[in-house]
C-alpha cells in the first residue's frame, strides 16, 4: 500500500502544470567562483623611505547557502549568504623589514534578489526546467587588502616607526578590526532544474559594489546551488 501511495504522489507531481512553481519554498548549498584578478602592488613612499609589497590574488571561490520563496505570482523571491577567500603574500621595509607573511582576503557576502522565469520546460514523470533572471541588493563585510595607509595606521601613524614590534597574528587582527562594510546592486541569470524536490541551480552573477575589490568596483561570479525544493 504504501508503494502504491509514493506512487500515486509521484505522477501526481509530475502532472503539475508549468504555470505552477517549480517549488513554493527551497533551501540548499551554495558554491561559487567569483571572476576578477587583484594584480601586484609595490607602495613606496619617500619621507620616510618605505615600501610595501603585495602578490597576486585571482578567482576567490565561495561557499554558503541559500533559500528562495516562490509564492507571490509574477516574481521569485530568494536570499543567499557566502564567504570568498584568498590568500596572498604581504611584506614591508622603513628600512627594517617584516614579511613576507600569507595574509587573506575576505568577503562575507548577503544578496537579496527578485527573480523572474523567461521560459520553462516540463518532462512529464521526470523533471522540470527553468530560464530565469533577476536583481537585487547585496550586502558585504570585507577584510581589506593590506595597504600603505593600513600599514600606517598599524605603526601609530608614523611610518618611520619600528614594525618589527608588529608580529605576524598583531596585523592580522588589525586588518579584522579594520574590515569595511559596504552594499551595492546586482544582476543575474541562469538555469534551474528540478526532479522531483530535487533542485539544482546554475546561474551568473554580476555584482555591482565599492571597497570589496582593490581598485575595482564590479565583478563576475559562475555559481551552483543544490538543494531542495517543497
């Protein structure tokens, strides 16, 4: 009887029409890989003489989660989280020299978008598909990237100062003390596919947000959820 229940409930989903929603609710995992390169920097200043050097990051890849609602007619509605990594090589000389030590960027990261279906396709028992794309506001907690400025700020203003009184674990508490919070907007689009409540996205995203890239102000990222869709 109960075989005969679980497949009664199986064409029952499977002969939902397509105007329905793929799911009314879904929450799941979430990765990415975000698109941009920060190219090496040496800082330098005269009075007094110093200089700081940083190395090459590119294509932080993140992980997180997500939850969407499908239950307003014209849009969807989701939230997701993620944290992005990166690390990268830092020293400095004033002439006494500290370095080189892995320092990491970070971004915690919230976006909140609407979505929308441009097409959608059923096969009948199996599965269904969507194209969509969306909007939305986004949200940012970002450890800096170790600059002169910072740097300055670490010696107590002055550059000319002893660094080597600054250990290794001393700046990276300093660059979270210092982390910068900023938000923005973005855009997206993509494929999802369900079978059964199974659901699978996989969409891009570019967002639109200062102070989370050195010296850029947007950025691509090629993202896959996994999850489950009620």
């Amino acid at each position: 009887m109960k075989k005969l229940n679980y497949l009664f409930f199986i064409i029952w989903l499977s002969l939902i029409p397509w105007s329905s929603a793929l799911g009314i609710i879904g929450f799941g995992f979430q990765g990415g890989q975000s698109i941009f390169t920060v190219a090496s920097s040496i800082s330098s200043v005269a009075t007094p003489a110093a200089n700081l050097t940083t190395t090459e990051f590119a294509n932080p890849l993140s992980g997180g989660g997500y939850l969407y609602i499908d239950v307003i007619p014209v849009i969807d509605l989701e939230a997701d989280f993620s944290v992005s990594f990166k690390k990268y090589t830092f020293n400095f000389s004033n002439p006494d020299v500290i370095g080189p030590y892995d320092f990491g960027w970070a971004d915690f990261s919230v976006y909140l978008t609407a979505g929308k279906k441009i097409v959608g396709i059923g096969i009948p028992l199996l599965a269904k598909a969507k194209l969509f794309y969306g909007g939305g506001y986004n949200m940012h907690t970002v450890t800096p990237l170790m600059s002169m400025d910072l740097m300055k700020s670490a010696l107590g203003g002055d550059l000319g100062d002893d660094p080597t009184s600054l250990s290794e674990n001393d700046l990276i508490d300093f660059l979270k003390d210092n982390q910068v919070n900023t938000n923005g907007f973005h855009i997206q689009s993509g494929l999802q596919f369900k079978i059964l409540m199974l659901d699978t996205f996989l969409f891009y995203r570019h967002t639109f947000a200062k102070d989370i890239i050195f010296d850029q102000d947007h950025f691509g990222s090629l993202n896959l959820r996994m999850g489950m869709g009620f």
